[in-house]
C-alpha cells in the first residue's frame, strides 16, 4: 500500500495487477476502509485482464482525516435541505468524486472502468455523471439513488451505522465488529467466523476513524437525490444488488438501474449488504462482462 497526493489530500492505495492493463478503480463505501475489498476479489478482476486500484476514501483507514471539520448534525443538515437553506457540511459526495479522479491524475490514468459498492457506488455513479470521458463503464453494487421515497433500511441494520462499540478496547471493538458484520452480512453465504474476526481485528488495528463515519453519512445526506444525475450517465452500466440486503434493500438496485439508460441489473438472491468470497467468480464475472460492452 502507497499514499499519494491528490486533489489536496493524501489518500492511501493499493494496485493489483499489471500497470499496462486496463485500469479499473474500486471505491468502498460508509466509513469502510479499502481492505473490505477482498483480495480475493481483486486477483480475479486481474485474471480478467484489469489493472486494480482500491484506495480509501478521505476520512477513513489511511488517507487524510477532517477531525478538523468536527461532526455535522445529520438532522439539521435535513432540516435545512427541506426548507431550501445552504448545507453547511465539510464535504459531499461530489468532492469524494473528486477525490478518485485526482488519484487516476496522479497515477497518470486517463479512463477506468470505475466499480463502487454502497456510498461507493454513490461516488462511482457521480464520477460516470460528471466525468464521461473518464469511465470506461461503471458497476454499482448494494447502492441507491437517494431517492427520499424508497424503502429505508431495517432497525437492526441503521443501529449497525449509528451505534459505536461501548468501549474501545480491542477485544470489544472486534466484538461489536463481527456482530455488526454478520447483521448487514449475506445470509445465503454466511462468513467463515475465524477469517471474519482476523479481518475485523487487522481493520481496527489499521485504522479506527469513528468521526470520519459521521461526516461521511452528512455527505451522503447532503448530497441528496442523485436521479437527475443518474439519466446523464452514457457509460455501459451494471447494477448488482442483494434480494437480502438489510441497510440498503433491494429497491435501491431497482431504481439505479431504471434510472440510467441501457443499465443491466443483477439481483444476486440470499446477498446483503457484503460481497462474499462464495460471490467473488460471479461479481467478477459481471463486472467483466459490462466492461466489455
């Protein structure tokens, strides 16, 4: 793993494969760090013929904190969206887009095949919004549109966002991480327990940013509904979405899909809200198949 400069900040990465392949960029999601990217998954993009990048995203694992910026009120920042008034946050999901393509600048990359999964997918969508020169396809996995009348997620799985473990030592932090893992988790490829808390404990022990989480979410918040966005989109598009998914329900894999022209959707039953190595062949698979389009 490498951090970088781009777009004024330092963001950590880490690349799979040969540079003289294609590029391919992979952007986590909410408070995750890059390593949720299975390896697994990333060699098989590279038997594919790709190029891999993961990084993490500003505020989370190794790239560049905004403590600074302290953390917004989710509900004052709704609050004020629905009366029309200015959004104070210290960043949107638009800068996160930036972000990624101030890394390809920085790795001296002109086009990518772009994949994000969950707030990733998010970013992903905007960068094939607002960039279409850059992205050579874009694949969206367990994400929405922000669109406000889609089914919310399940109590147990928002407590996975909002609730902190109740201590920080390490022993109850990789508690509260397994627990919260096999909540949002694939209940049709359900993880090996000892390989899940050796993930979990190299995580915290990499990196633990609990206020990156919360200003992530008010980016998310503040960014709002992307639809409009979404029908701008010409790069060939594949949607790949859980009929299990807990946090973000199957709805939102709907409505990406229906909202950008030509997309295929891929409804994987018994997935939620993790890519499991069971998938890996299978996502791989996909991902290749519209990046060939």
């Amino acid at each position: 793993m490498t951090a970088i400069t781009a777009n004024g900040i330092t963001i950590e990465y880490e690349t799979f494969g040969s540079p003289s392949a294609t590029p391919l960029l992979l952007v986590m999601g909410l408070g995750a760090q890059m390593t949720l990217w299975p390896v697994e998954l990333c060699e098989a993009l590279v038997a594919r013929g790709y190029y891999v990048i993961r990084y993490d995203n500003r505020d989370v694992g190794l790239s560049t904190k905004f403590d600074a910026a302290g953390v917004p009120e989710v509900p004052a920042i709704i609050m004020a969206m629905m009366s029309g008034k200015p959004v104070n946050v210290p960043y949107t999901l638009h800068d996160m887009a930036a972000d990624a393509m101030g890394l390809l600048d920085a790795l001296g990359i002109a086009k990518a095949h772009i994949v994000g999964a969950s707030m990733g997918g998010m970013i992903a969508q905007l960068i094939a919004a607002d960039y279409p020169a850059r992205t050579l396809s874009l694949t969206s996995i367990m994400s929405t549109t922000g669109n406000p009348t889609l089914p919310p997620a399940k109590p147990e799985a928002m407590a996975v966002l909002t609730n902190r473990p109740p201590s920080p030592d390490l022993a109850t932090m990789i508690d509260f991480g397994v627990a919260a893992a096999r909540i949002v988790g694939s209940p049709g490829y359900p993880q090996d327990e000892q390989r899940l808390r050796t993930r979990v404990k190299a995580d915290f022990e990499r990196s633990f940013a609990p206020t990156g989480f919360g200003r992530h979410i008010a980016a998310v918040v503040a960014t709002g509904d992307r639809r409009a966005k979404l029908a701008t989109v010409t790069a060939p598009t594949l949607v790949i979405h859980g009929d299990a998914d807990p946090l973000v329900p199957v709805e939102g894999g709907h409505d990406t899909a229906a909202n950008i022209k030509g997309a295929e959707l891929l409804i994987i039953p018994g997935m939620g809200h993790d890519l499991p190595l069971q998938l890996v062949e299978q996502i791989a698979d996909a991902i290749a198949k519209v990046a060939a389009r």
